[in-house]
C-alpha cells in the first residue's frame, strides 16, 4: 500500500498530521508521498511501524 493512500483510507488524516506523527517536516513526507525523494532507512524503519507493516521499502520502488 502506498503512503498516501494508507493515510487517506486507514489513518484519515492530512499529509501535515502524518508528517508530525513520523517526526518529519511536511515537505520531506510530501516528497516522499509524491515519489520525488526516498526515505531514508532509518525513516523507512519508521514509516513501517506507524503504518503497522502496511506501507514498506518495496511500496517506495516505482513510484509514479
């Protein structure tokens, strides 16, 4: 499942909220949403466990 679509559907809430709740700036999680910057590892450890394993590396691979 991509991070966007994990927000929308299962958390239901705004890309400033899900920035704050993963510790990062709003830009750096829109970059990640919108495919234009990967995560880093540490980062991607961290999506995973707020996403609760639903949003992983391989979600981040071809992202258009």
């Amino acid at each position: 499942m991509d991070l966007e679509t994990y927000r929308t559907t299962v958390k239901k809430i705004g890309p400033t909220e899900a920035a704050k709740e993963l510790g990062v700036s709003y830009v750096r999680y829109w970059r990640w949403e919108k495919g234009k910057t990967m995560p880093t590892l540490s980062a991607l450890k961290k999506i995973m466990e707020w996403s609760g394993g639903k949003v992983t590396a391989n979600d981040f691979i071809d992202q258009k």
